[in-house]
C-alpha cells in the first residue's frame, strides 16, 4: 500500500521519535508499505515520520545509483537504529527529500558512519557504510531526530528557497 507522504510544516517531521516495538507483528507490512511508497515517489530512503508514524525506523536503498561493485548493497530496514560514530571526510552534493517537493540543496555530511541497528528478521547488526549508503543513512537518521536537510543550511540560504519556492 502507498502511503502518504508528509510535507514540510507537518508537526510529526520536527518529533524526536520513540523505539519502535519490535514485537508489534505489524512491523512486516510496514515495511512493505515503506518499500512500496519509496520505489513509488523513486527516492533512494524513506524514514517513519515521513508517513506520519513517530517511530525509530527507516529504509534506505541506493543500489540502483552504486558505481563502486566494493561498497555495501545497501536495501537495508533499520529498525530503533543508533549511530554509533560517523567519520571520515566530509562531502557536499546536492540532496532532496520526498517532505520538501522540488527542493534541492548542497548539504555536507560525512563519508562513513557505524550504525547499530534492528534489520527486518528482528536480528541485531553493526554495520559500517561508507560513501552513498552513508549518506542517506544520515538523512532518513535525521529525520528521526527531528532533523530536516534545510537545517543545515545557512539562514541566508534558507531565505533564498523559501523566495523561490514559498514554503520554508
């Protein structure tokens, strides 16, 4: 099933968000239904409290855009996940987000990350990402802390998209 995505001014996008029950046996559906709407809105991630649900939990898969065979496959469920250290050099790309239509903006995160986390068999893992997979592991990580990509930007920059667009 589709979901509906949450726009920017939605309250939910700001919410720090609680674990979610690892025992609710409706956790396989949903992430059916997160799966659906990220390969639907052809995004590469897709957290909890962009469908309206305030939960510890998102999605990410960037293996259609992997070049380098060596990085990690990256179709992962991250379930009350915790970034344990992020490191390496930092990069700046263009990034959007399915809350924020027809917004881009030039972000800067890092190149690596260990993440502790919930996988959809329920089973404990400790992975290390690095380039692209990071990358979004970062911004749907955000979105469970409350955080949103235009945070990152400077208060002049935010001015300039809000003029063009009209919605920040």
């Amino acid at each position: 099933m589709i979901l509906p995505i949450r726009i920017y001014g939605d309250p939910i996008l700001r919410k720090d968000c609680k674990d979610t029950d690892v025992s609710d046996s409706t956790i396989y559906h949903f992430i059916n239904d997160m799966f659906d709407t990220m390969y639907q809105s052809y995004a590469v991630g897709l957290a909890a409290p962009q469908v309206g649900k305030p939960l510890r939990f998102f999605i990410i898969d960037t293996d259609t855009f992997i070049i380098d065979k060596e990085e990690n496959k990256s179709k992962r469920v991250f379930i009350n996940p915790e970034i344990v250290k992020i490191y390496g050099k930092t990069w700046i790309i263009k990034e959007g987000c399915l809350s924020f239509p027809d917004i881009i903006a030039k972000i800067e995160r890092y190149e690596s990350l260990l993440i502790r986390y919930y996988n959809e068999s329920l089973e404990k893992c400790e992975e290390t990402f690095q380039g692209l997979a990071a990358r979004v592991i970062q911004h749907e990580y955000d979105h469970i802390e409350g955080k949103l990509f235009i945070d990152y930007l400077s208060l002049f920059k935010r001015e300039k998209l809000n003029k063009k667009s009209g919605t920040l």
